[in-house]
C-alpha cells in the first residue's frame, strides 16, 4: 500500500524567519509522525572540510564520528590533532545550525529540548553487515537498550552531505499507533527487578522504565518480522546530496538502504514539551496497555 508522509518545507537557510502560523502547521506535521523535508537547505562544507568527506575517517570500531551530547568528545574517529580539531569543528557547526533550524521551526520547543549527540556517518550503508537487531536496513522505530528515556521523545536532523551525488534512501513505514497495535500484542512483560538489575550492572544508563522496555521489544519485533517488513505500507525515499530532513525517529518508522555521507542531530524532548501529548509513543502505548508506563 502506498504511503505519503513526506512533508517538503521550501526553507533554504539554517535560521530562517517563520511565521507563527507556519510554526504552529509544521510543528503539528511532525508531531503527527511525518517527515519534514527540506531539499533546499544544505549544509556548506568548507573547503579546507572537504578532505573530511571519506570513509576513512572512522576509527573503524564505531559506526559513527560522534561529538557526545553535553561532553561534546570527538569520538569513532582517528587523525592527527589538527584533523581531529578540524572534524570536530565541522561537526559541532552543524549541530549550531540545526538547533537554529530547530528553534526557527519549533519555537514551543526551545525550553524544553536536551542537546544530544551530533555524528557523522560516514561508511556506505549498503552491504554492510550488522546483526538483525542492528541492521537499520529494516524498518524500526529508535528505541536505544543502554539509553533509556523514560518517554522522552528522539527528534533528529538529518543532512546528506555526499559530494558525488548519492542519494540517502530511506524506507518509511505506517504510522505508530498502528505497528504498536500489532506487535503489542507479541511482547514479552519485563521480569520482576529486570530493569533495577540492568541498572545495577551498568548495562542501562538509567532505570530502563516499562516503556522503554516495550519501545526496546518493539524495536526487535518489528525488525525480526521479515513479513512486516516486506508487507507494511511503506514508502520509498531518496534524499539527495545538499538536501535535509526532520523527523522524531522513536515514532517514524525507518530504514535505511544506501547511501554515505551524512550529517545528523539529536535531541531529547520530554513529552510534557509536545504541542499535542498524545501523539508521543508513551502515550499511544499507555492507551493501549491501559497502564502506567513510566
Ligand atoms: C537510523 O536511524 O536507523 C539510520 C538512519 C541513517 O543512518 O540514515
Ligand atoms: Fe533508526
């Protein structure tokens, strides 16, 4: 079945002026779990940068060069000093620009949004091989085993910075509220003193809260369920090179086919910052468990 949750946004400047009305309707579109897509606004690499858009980068252990939330660490990567200072510059000026795209769009936002990590993905997507419950190739709402968030909500920029043309293509599935239905259903309930035990072991960064525990099950669910995937309205995506994109990624469902080269931004909001509550997977899943989750 086909889908259409791409919203495109004509914006072509990192802190552009929006009027109320269009904050209101963008803000809105998200929250309702569509893809805010930008292909004007690109993210200009520096010359002296572009050397940086390799693979080669990564320190080979991790996926990912990432500047970690608050501590703004470089990490995943290796290079002498000055390239290291170098790709964390560019790093952390991407972050600055899209928490000003962030802010100019969703200014109810503005008090309430945790600066996360922001990364560099550099390695192609396509052909590399994961485990089923790493393997971003299938469609999957983000739910992190180590990073609990009690309800908080994941909400990422994403900007492809190929310089050869290639395009990211993303598969996007049906709404939330529906997959959760489905796989609700198939969950197993966390055991007696599981989440005070993961803790304890420092497998947990936090107290993993019973919705974090469903969100972490629905994660697997739906990537082991090769029917599903293959089944579910969905919708193919391509996001070219100078082209950005806005999604809440623990309620969008996604996958990632190919593509190198990009930029990304993380925030955590917490539920009590949303426009409307009741689009937060917390509260569609306290519906329909009829329960207290956090
Ligand atoms: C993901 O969040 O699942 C991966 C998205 C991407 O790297 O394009
Ligand atoms: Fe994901």
């Amino acid at each position: 079945m086909e889908i259409n949750l791409i919203e495109e946004l004509p914006f072509d400047h990192w802190n552009p002026a929006v009027d109320a009305a269009v904050q209101s309707s963008v803000t809105t579109a998200l929250e309702r779990g569509r893809v805010l897509y930008l292909p004007r606004l690109g993210f200009q690499v520096r010359p002296e940068e572009q050397r940086f858009l390799a693979a080669d980068w990564s320190d080979g252990k991790s996926k990912n060069i990432y500047l970690r939330g608050a501590e703004r660490r470089l990490r995943g990567a290796h290079g002498n000093p000055d390239d290291l200072r170098g790709l964390r510059e560019m790093l952390e000026r991407f972050g600055q620009q899209a928490r000003q795209l962030v802010e100019a769009l969703f200014p109810h936002y503005r008090a309430h949004l945790e600066f996360g990590n922001t990364s560099f993905r550099p390695c192609e997507i396509e052909g590399r091989s994961s485990s089923y419950r790493k393997d971003d190739t299938r469609l999957h709402a983000d739910a992190f085993p180590s990073n609990p968030t009690g309800g908080a909500r994941l909400l990422r920029v994403f900007c492809n910075v190929n310089p050869f043309g290639k395009p990211r293509v993303w598969r996007v599935g049906e709404p939330f509220p529906d997959m959760a239905a489905k796989f609700l259903p198939k969950v197993r309930r966390q055991w007696p003193g599981e989440a005070a035990l993961l803790n304890a072991l420092g497998i947990t960064k936090r107290r993993r809260s019973e919705y974090d525990h469903l969100m972490n099950e629905l994660h697997d669910r739906v990537k082991a369920d090769l029917d599903y995937q293959r089944d579910v309205p969905q919708q193919r995506v391509e996001f070219p090179p100078g082209a950005t994109w806005i999604v809440f990624s623990d309620q969008v469902l996604h996958a990632v086919l190919s593509g190198a080269l990009m930029l990304e931004q993380t925030w955590m909001l917490p539920v009590d910052g949303l426009l409307d509550r009741d689009t937060a997977p917390l509260k569609v899943l306290e519906r329909l468990t009829g329960r207290a989750l956090v």
